[in-house]
C-alpha cells in the first residue's frame, strides 16, 4: 500500500517517523501549505513527545499543497490525515468518495454526529476507516491487555495524562478547532476505558478550563452497573514547562497492574504478594498502528483492534465528561 501523510506539524512529523521503518508499504506522497516543509525541512517542528524536528528527503515522492490535488494521484491507496480536529470530517469525507483509504488521527471527528458521518461514508465507499488511537498499540497499554484476563474482576482502575498546555500549535488553543485540551488529550484514556470495560452506566466529572493560560483539566469518575468505579484525570497544566506523563493503575481480584511514563514499567503486583516486569512487544506504537492500518486496507478486513465505532464512542464519552464538568459534576447517564 501507498500511503500519503497530510498535515506536516508535529504528529504528521511522528508518523513520517513511523512510516520510514515500515518494510511492506512506503510513503507515496506528503500535503503541507507550508512550502519549507514541503521541502523536507521539518526541524523548526515540536510536541510533548517524539523527539526533535528534522530534515526528511521528500525528493522522490509526491508533494502537493492542497488535498484536493493529492486525492487525483492514481498513486496514492491511503491517506494518513494529522490535520487539526474540525477538519477531519470534511477531508475524510472527501478522500473515502476519492476511493482512499482513511487512517485518521484522534479525536476522530469534533462531535459524535461527525464520526457517524464518517463511518457511513466509510461503507458506503468500501474503504477502511480507521482512527490513529495509538494506546491500543503502545507497548505499555498492551501489556495492560495482555495481563487483564488472567487476573479476575477488576475493582478499580485509573487512567492519567498530562502535559504542558501546547506552545507549538495555535489551533489546539481554538475550542472550534481543537475541542479543548482535555477533549484532544483524555480521549485516550476514554478510548482505553471502551477497550478494557465498555461504557459506563453514568459520568461525573470536575475541573476547570481557561485556554487562553494553557489550563483545561479534570477529574472524572466513571460507574459501571457491577459497581466498578473507573477514574480518568489529567489535561493541561501550563504552558511550556510542565512534563508529560501518563500512567494506569487496574486493581483486579488477582493483582494490581501499574504503570508510569514517569519511571515505572508495567508491572504486576500479585494478589499472592509476588511482582513481575511485564514483557513489552519490541515495537513502537506509531509504527504499530500505522501498520495495522494499512495491513487491514490491503487485505479488506475491518480494523477489530482499533474499530472507527470504539472511536466515535471515546469522542461521545469524552463530550459527555466535559458536559458533567461544566455542571460542576453532575451525574450524567451514559446514553449513545
């Protein structure tokens, strides 16, 4: 499969990153308005994580500065959209009645009503949808997946995530492009919450937003009819200084599985008071995932491990907690 990146900003640069280490497909083309980018030139790029920007050779492949002509080139076979949020319905729209396939990055569309949008369009063109969901193939998630089954009911979960509020992208600051800081960064979470339980029964969540001082953050409680209690937190403290970090805490009848970014690998801590190192998948996520995508294109299977409706309904759960915040934690019933 060939595959075109669009969008050259700071996740476009991580999965151009991906993309190079991937054998059985190859980059076909890149879509930039920015002509130094378009050239290759992508050093000027930073994010909370990936590493620095670089120059890529870009001299081989298709560069185009719009979508409009990327989607005419009989050479490209999927599109790898890292575009700012509001736009990812229309360009989705228009790349699946192009007859591309569609890896799209999270959140998958800005409301609810726009991922079921995308889905429609999905088959009704018989392309593959999928949204970039990257947890679902990080080594650290994975080894979470792994161990729950093995290890009984679970009792408690925790979910966190957090950053410095984003100086190197404008548009994440613009709730009508972005949705929010805690809309583009928990959706993770929430997505890893529809993975491992389903939904939950009700929500409530606190926090507070003020964008414009790079603060949007929350704590929110999930419960479930058996009586779990999942909690998602996190979001943005701060502008520029404050460091990523992400981790889980899952209680079960048989152990605890904990993990941090901030120095701790996924462990199990046994019900029998023994612990264990995880075993990770040598792999990287974006790789991962990316990969996935394009092997279930080239084959015509649905993409089960990261499915576009799982997608839609992390965008509905993540709204619904924001709605709950906004009512100073209000219980809310999970219906969609």
């Amino acid at each position: 499969m060939r595959i075109a990146v669009v969008g050259l900003g700071f996740m476009g640069m991580v999965h151009l990153k991906a993309i190079r280490n991937i054998s059985r497909h190859s980059l076909a083309a890149v879509v930039s308005e920015d002509p130094v980018k378009l050239s290759g030139d992508l050093s000027a790029i930073a994010g909370n994580l990936g590493g620095p920007g670089e120059k890529m050779d870009f001299s081989t492949i298709g560069r185009y500065k719009n979508v409009d002509e990327l989607l005419k080139d009989p050479k490209v076979d999927a599109v790898d959209l890292c575009l700012p949020t509001h736009l990812h319905e229309p360009v989705t729209l228009a790349a699946l009645r192009a007859g591309k396939h569609v890896l799209v990055e999270k959140p998958m569309g800005i409301d609810g009503a726009s991922c079921d949008r995308m889905i429609a369009e999905a088959e009704k063109q018989g392309r593959t949808l999928m949204v970039a969901q990257v947890l679902r193939f990080f080594p650290a998630y994975i080894a979470l997946r792994d161990a729950l089954p093995q290890l009984g009911a679970v009792r408690s979960a925790m979910f966190r995530r957090r950053c410095a509020g984003p100086a190197w992208a404008k548009w994440l600051v613009d709730k009508s492009k972005s949705g929010g800081g805690v809309f583009d960064l928990v959706i993770h979470d929430a997505d890893q919450v529809i993975q491992h339980f389903g939904l939950p029964a009700e929500i409530s969540a606190t926090g507070h937003e003020d964008l414009s001082r790079g603060v949007d953050v929350m704590d929110s409680q999930l419960y479930y009819a058996n009586g779990l209690v999942v909690t998602i937190t996190g979001g943005w403290h701060h502008p520029k200084s404050y460091p990523f970090s992400m981790e889980y805490t899952v209680v079960c009848d048989g152990g605890t599985v904990e993990y941090s970014s901030a120095g701790r690998e996924p462990a199990l801590h046994r019900a029998n008071g023994e612990s264990e190192i995880l075993p990770l998948p040598a792999t990287d996520g974006y790789q991962g995932e990316i990969e996935y995508f394009l092997d279930c294109a080239e084959s015509g299977r649905k993409p089960e491990l990261c499915s576009p409706q799982d997608s839609a309904a992390a965008v509905r759960l993540t709204k619904l907690l924001e709605q709950s915040r906004s009512r100073n934690g209000e219980k809310v019933a999970c219906r969609f």
